[in-house]
C-alpha cells in the first residue's frame, strides 16, 4: 500500500476541495460544469498547481473535456497533434507521470515546445478511467520547474480516485432518474392508451383487440403517435360530454 505523508495544511486543501466538489455533484450541474469543477478544485487541492484538464478519450481519439485554463488546451493539443505525451501515457499506462518540463525535451519535444513558449516547467498527469463514455487522465500543470514532488503525485492520485468514485455516482444517479422519467411517461402512455380502448369498447361494443386495432389504425393513417392519438381521442370525448 502507498504511504501517503502530506503536511496538515495540504490534507487540509485536498478536504475542502473535495467539500467543494461534492457540493456542485449535489446540484443540478450539467456534466461540462462538473468536470470544470473537478479542474479548479484540483489546481486548489494539489501544490504547485496553476492551471488543470481533463482529457478524455474516446474510440481512440483524445479530446479536452474540461481546463481551468486556455494554456492547459493548447498543452493538451500538442499532445494529441502527436499522438503522444504525458498525459496520453498516464492514461494508456494507467500511471501518474510527472515531471519537469525542461527534462522532457527528448522524449516529447512537441509538447516540450509549446509548454517552455507558455513557460510551464512542471506536469503531473493521473489516469482517470470512470466509464465507458469517460477514461483518459486529469492534468495539472506548474508555471515553476519544480517537477511536482512525489507527495504532489499521490495527493492527484488520491483526489482522481475520489472523484471517479463520486462521478460514477453521480452518473448512477442521474441514469436512474432518467429510467424513472421514461417510466412514467410510459405508464402514463399505457393508461391513456388503456382508457381510449375502454370508450371504444363501450361506445361501439366491439372486443379489446378490435379497439386497440381502431387505434393503431388511426396511428399509422396520420403518422402520429399511438399515445398521442389516444390522448386526443380521449380528450375530445371528454370535452364533447363535458
């Protein structure tokens, strides 16, 4: 097991952040305002820290889904310009890289490049990996040559296993409601549909399965819904004896 020993105070930023983060997972927040979240509380939470990203790929192909910083995308493009870089590594090797920028010229000179003209001098990247529609790393980026210190790379390890475990909630979470919506409106389709057959029924004296082909008829003649031609149905022989 990793032995973790940061100072009170960085323990105490990695808290709060994460007091902060799990704030904005309890409001109604799209994913994009999350994951920007997830970038600013973690420049907060790991020293040394002035700009994040996440990176996210997809089928192969890397994309920025979230940066607290514009600088933190053009270092992100770099390395997807290349097909190669720290955070692609992090996130095919399932290890957090860091490093000093100026130490990096000859494995990743495109990156190295771009991030000595934005002078960042120091990257530290952990793999991410919460679903099938999210893997690929967090980010942090050091406008000093420090390299992040090894301490720096456990606390971003720490805080991207916290915030995969609350995405992968959070995403539980909203998939249920939105199974919960589809059911609803289904039962609500379901008895609208039922009560349109029972008039039917009643009105002409004809058997269920001859109601539900009247209406079924009238749905494919007017191209509309089966739900919505009960729902007028029903409604025009309510208001007509109302």
């Amino acid at each position: 097991m990793v032995s973790l020993d940061p100072t009170g105070e960085m323990l105490d930023e990695l808290t709060s952040a994460m007091a902060n983060l799990t704030a904005a997972l309890d409001t109604d927040a799209s994913s994009s305002e999350i994951l920007d979240a997830v970038c600013a509380e973690a420049v907060r939470a790991i020293p040394g820290a002035d700009m994040a990203s996440i990176t996210a790929i997809h089928n192969g192909h890397a994309s920025t889904a979230a940066y607290a910083d514009p600088r933190a995308q053009q270092l992100d493009r770099a390395q997807y310009e290349t097909g190669d870089g720290p955070c692609l590594q992090a996130a095919a090797t399932g290890e957090i890289i860091r490093l000093s920028v100026g130490t990096a010229g000859e494995m990743w000179p495109d990156f190295v490049a771009v991030a000595k003209r934005l002078e960042v001098g120091s990257y530290v990247a952990a793999p991410l990996h919460v679903d099938d529609k999210l893997t690929g790393a967090i980010n942090l980026f050091g406008f000093g040559d420090h390299g992040f210190a090894e301490t720096d790379g456990q606390l971003l390890g720490l805080y991207t296993t916290v915030v995969t475990f609350a995405l992968r909630t959070t995403r539980r979470y909203h998939n249920v409601r939105n199974l919960a919506a589809h059911l609803e409106i289904a039962m609500q389709s379901r008895a609208v549909i039922e009560q349109a057959k029972g008039i039917l029924m009643a009105v002409h004296k004809i058997s269920e399965e001859e109601a539900m082909a009247r209406l079924i008829d009238q749905s494919q003649r007017t191209n509309v819904k089966l739900r919505i031609v009960a729902a007028d149905f029903v409604h025009k022989i309510t208001s007509d004896n109302g």
